[in-house]
C-alpha cells in the first residue's frame, strides 16, 4: 500500500484477555519499529525488526509483549493477559533501511488500545 | 542509553511569529529526527538530519553536532502550524540496529 496501515485502529478489551495488533509496513521496506505512547508523552521504543528478524527487542516491557515477523512484511505484536497499564496508542514505524543507518521513518496511525 | 530534552514543552504564538523548539540530547548520534504530530493524528517525519541545516518551506532544522543539540525553526507561523513537535535520535550511539528514543515533545499552538 501507501502507507504504513496498522489494524485495529480502536481495540477495547477487559483486563486479562489477549490482545494482537497488526502492521502493514510499506513495501520494500526491511525495518520496522513498534512504539507505543501514552497519553501526554512522547513515542517509547518497544522492538525493530531488520527483515524476519527482531534486532532489537530491548523496549518490551516484560514477557506478556511479543512480536513477530514471519515473512519479513506484515508484524503483529501480541500482548498477552492484558492490565489497564497496557493502554496506550501502538504506532508501528517502517524505514527502507535502519534509522542507525538514517533511514527516513514512516509511521502509521497508531492502534488505540483501552484496558478495561 | 540516550536521553533527550525537549524545550518548551508548551507554546503558544500569534501568527506570523517566529518560533523556535530546542533539542539535546546526551549520546553522539548518526541522525537526529524531527517529526509532527497533530492531535489525535499519526506522526509524520518532518526532517532527518546528521550535520548543517535543512530547510523545507518555512520550516527550517539545524544540529550541531559538538554541542549535541538541534533547533526547530517555523517562520511566519501559521494556525496550521499547531501540532506537537518530537525530536527523536537513535537510543545507543554507533548507529547500527537500534531503535529511537524520542523527547517529550513541544505542543505549539499558533492563534490566528
């Protein structure tokens, strides 16, 4: 597509249940970034992807937050047991190349999750 | 780790003022983003830059590099204008795979 498109746009749920966002990056596009932002703050790196593979994984907050990448393109990353902390918008990112190499990012609109 | 300051964190104009939005951050950076994010809207990469100035319209940026700072500048500021400002730069210096660490961000408001 021409963007980066991220699904759902909206998510509400009840604490305790398991959630999965998705990301479309744009085409071509070998990078890709989950960030999550709460409310007043700025973006806060959760995990890239160089390819099929997560390069850096450092920003998951803890073992209830994974991502995947199966085929180098579309991500989903899965937050399991949901806690009302965990609400936040998660924007996904994509660059043709990594941002350490200075690779312009492009985001999409961002999944609003609320935790009930 | 990279830590960035971002400042004001809030300001407010008249149209046609001159603004200006800060930027430091701690840790040598290969690149250093400003992006755009209109309320309740997604984040659009405004300039990347490693070294000098960019400019793009009446937007101008400029780093230095030694000093580990960078500037925002609008010119003739429009109500279009208002939006909050984040300055981003890789989270580990040496570039490679990592991710960004981005500053709080400026909401700038421009009255008519």
């Amino acid at each position: 597509g021409a963007g980066v498109s991220q699904t759902p746009s909206n998510k509400v749920t009840e604490k305790g249940k398991y959630v999965e966002l998705r990301c479309d990056p744009i085409s071509g596009h070998t990078a890709l970034y989950w960030y999550r932002q709460s409310l007043g703050q700025g973006p806060e790196f959760l995990i890239y992807f160089q390819g099929t593979g997560a390069a850096d994984d450092s920003g998951l907050p803890n073992d209830r937050f994974f991502a995947v990448r199966p085929e180098g393109s579309v991500s989903t990353l899965k937050i399991q047991r949901t806690e009302r902390g965990d609400s936040a918008v998660y924007l996904c990112a994509s660059s043709l190349i990594s941002v350490g190499g200075t690779g312009e990012l492009f985001f999409g609109e961002g999944s609003r999750l609320t935790v009930l | 780790k990279n830590e960035v300051e971002q400042s004001p964190q809030n300001l407010t104009a008249q149209e046609g003022e001159f603004i200006t939005i800060n930027c430091s951050y701690s840790v040598g950076i290969s690149a250093l983003h400003w992006l755009q994010q209109h309320p309740g809207g997604g984040i659009v990469s405004l300039f990347m830059l490693s070294s000098g100035k960019k400019k793009h319209g009446r937007l101008i940026a400029t780093i230095n590099i030694q000093e580990k700072h960078s500037s925002l500048h609008i010119t003739a500021s429009h109500p279009r204008d208002s939006a909050v400002y984040i300055c981003a730069v890789p989270l580990y210096s040496g570039g490679g795979a990592d991710g960004l660490t981005f500053g709080k961000g400026t909401h700038l408001i421009i009255q008519p």
